[in-house]
C-alpha cells in the first residue's frame, strides 16, 4: 500500500490509504464519462478517464462523431497514487470548482487534440444506486452522480478544427464508482445464469428553468429493475415524477431510435409529455471501450504508455450490423408539454439501446429489428 497527497486530508472511509479501495474485487472502478453536444448536430463528442486500482491501470478515450464517420483514440498507462492529478499520457482532466466546473485537455494523439472547459447548468444529482447480481456474485455495484452543463474550447481532428461554444453546446457527465465488469476476460468457471438482455433509456436533458432527469432499466419482459425521474428545478426543488410510459421511435429494419415520447405525471397527478427528437448519434461501443466494443475495453493492460486510434465508416452496413449490441448516445432536442398546453424547449443527452430481447417493443430475440 502506498501513500498519496489525498492522505493527508480527513476523507478517509477504511483504515487504509485512500488510494486503496476497501474491496479487493479485480473489477472495482472509478471513472468520469462526458459527453459534448452540438445543439445543431453537427458533431457529438463522447470522453473519459478511468481508474482501476485493481488492475493497475488507468486509460482515458476521445471519441468523435461527425458526418458519416466517428473517430475514437485510446490512453493507456500504469496507475499511479496521485489522484489529485488525473491524466493519461497527453489526456488531462482538472478540476477548477468541485461540481460546477473542469478544464479537459488533449495533446495531439494521433491526430486528435481538444481544449475544453466544462461549466455546469445546475447542481450536480446524486442518482439512484445501480445493482446486477448473477447467481453467485456481483456483477455492478455503482454509486454516480449526472450534471448537464455546456462547454466552451474547441476540438481538433486531423487539422479540421470543431469550435464548442456555451450557447451552442449541451452536455451530461457523470461521476461513478463501485464495481463492474473491466480489464481482460476472467475464467468463466462453472457456467451461471445467462445474461437475458436489457432494455435502457437515459434521459439528462437541459432547460432554462430545470434540469430533467430519467433513467430506466428493464429486462426482456419488461420488469423494471432501475427506475429514477426528476425535475430539478434552480431553486433547489426536486420534483418526483412517476407514471412514466415510454414510446422510442425505431428507425425501420433497425434498432437505432430517431425519437422518442414519454409521458409522466406530477405529484398532482397532472399529465405531463415529453418528446425528444435525435439530431446525431454514436454507438459507445464504437471506440469508447464500454460492453460491446470490439476495439478496446476499460481497464485492459497495454504493457505501459499505449495510444490508439479506430475509425468507424458509419454507412458500411457491416460496420452498423454492430451498433443493436451497443447502447448509443444521440444529441437530442427535447420539448416538455405540461398538461395546461405550455411548452418548454431544452436539448440534452437520449441514450438508449436494445440488447437482446424485448417483449415490450417487439423484438422476440437477439436479432429482431423495428419494422
């Protein structure tokens, strides 16, 4: 066990140092995910970096969506006990507000390169805790804290430079921690309960008045095994909202949804509608190393300071036969109708995706499509 600057302040939670988490399990993580939207759709950036104490690893991706390509680059290198300075390589993230605002950086790596200054909309919500257990052991465990907020720098992609803006850019980002599958494969042992499927939507979106909040979870037949909606309003009011039925609009002979209509209703009981309408998307799966990436998964040891880049041909049909085994981000437009007829217009993160069966929405097995 080694020290770190973070011991000499009283945050400890075990008697070790901070630095060494009070789990021995190889799959505990701690990670920061960030997304940078163009309000237009021009172009959507998803990035991160992660630490895996267990593994001895920690790595960071950039990931680029625009036009009919999505470009990603890897970092990856020996963890260090230095918390208080998060970088991989030439990727850098500095926290100037705790909760309110951060500074990510990228030195060209192969031949993408960012500057950019995250500033939240509202205060950062602490989510609900996400469990999946198999019939013998713990396969995630998370606490996760989500803000939306906009960001202000630019990013570059082989000389092409992509100018962010505050009031042209929306964003989500999320802190989280706790225990999921990373790193290489383990020995399977003796076979457990299959994983069935999962049916998910997460909803973080931005309006000028509140921030919304919805994220659910369900398994083939539609049981929900993850539920959590909120307005969060500036005054510091969080406002549950129940009832939620949900309509994706699926693109035909796919599983990539162009919209979506959700329908909850108040503590009142006022029914109140919220439509969203995707303007870009990207499978995570292509390049930022999550469940399903073929090209590089968290917490895998590349035997030292190790950069990589993947490119992604979003019309080559063999490319997207890939993307219903992924979750996928969408810039979205967002429009809320309260149940007097007012209108309000926000734009934020849609996330969803299909793996697997879902009763529900039609799809009876692995490679059921929309019609």
């Amino acid at each position: 066990m080694n020290l770190s600057p973070l011991d000499e302040f009283p945050i400890h939670q075990t008697p070790a140092p901070v630095s060494w988490p009070a789990t021995s399990d190889r799959n505990f993580y701690d990670r920061s995910y960030f997304n940078v939207l163009d309000r237009g759709g021009r172009f959507m950036a998803l990035t991160g970096i992660g630490y895996y104490p267990r593994l001895g690893v920690k790595d960071a991706y950039f990931v680029v969506r625009r036009g009919d390509t999505q470009t990603a680059v890897h970092l990856s290198d020996a963890i260090d006990d230095d918390r208080l300075q998060q970088k991989v390589n030439g990727y850098r993230l500095d926290v100037v507000e705790p909760l309110q605002e951060m500074h990510l950086t990228l030195a060209a790596t192969e031949g993408i390169s960012a500057d950019l200054r995250w500033r939240g909309l509202f205060p950062a919500a602490l989510e609900r805790h996400h469990e999946m257990l198999t019939e013998r052991r713990v396969t995630l465990q998370a606490c996760r804290f989500a803000q939306v907020g906009t960001w202000e720098g630019w990013i570059d992609v082989d000389g092409e430079r992509l100018t962010v803006e505050h009031d042209t850019s929306v964003a989500s980002r999320d802190r989280s921690w706790g225990i999921r599958p990373v790193g290489e494969p383990e020995p399977a042992g003796r076979p457990d309960a299959a994983f069935r499927g999962m049916w998910w939507l997460y909803l973080p979106l931005a309006f000028d008045d509140y921030q919304l909040f919805l994220i659910l979870q369900e398994d083939p037949d539609g049981h929900r095994t993850l539920y959590d909606c909120t307005r969060r309003w500036r005054d510091g009011c969080v406002e549950q909202l129940d009832g939620v039925r949900v309509t994706v609009h699926y693109t035909s002979g796919t599983r990539i949804p162009h919209g979506a209509h959700v329908e909850f209703m108040n503590r009142a009981g006022d029914r109140i509608c919220l439509d969203v309408e995707s303007k870009l998307y990207a499978p995570i799966a292509f390049g930022s190393g999550y469940g399903g990436d073929s090209t590089w998964a968290h917490g895998t040891w590349k035997g030292g300071p190790f950069t990589q880049r993947v490119h992604f041909d979003m019309t080559d049909p063999e490319v997207m036969a890939r993307a219903p085994f992924s979750l996928i981000d969408h810039v979205a437009a967002a429009v809320v109708t309260e149940s007097d007829g007012r209108t309000s217009e926000g734009a934020g993160l849609f996330e969803h995706g299909v793996i697997g069966p879902h009763h529900p929405s039609g799809f009876a097995d692995w490679t059921d499509t929309a019609g």
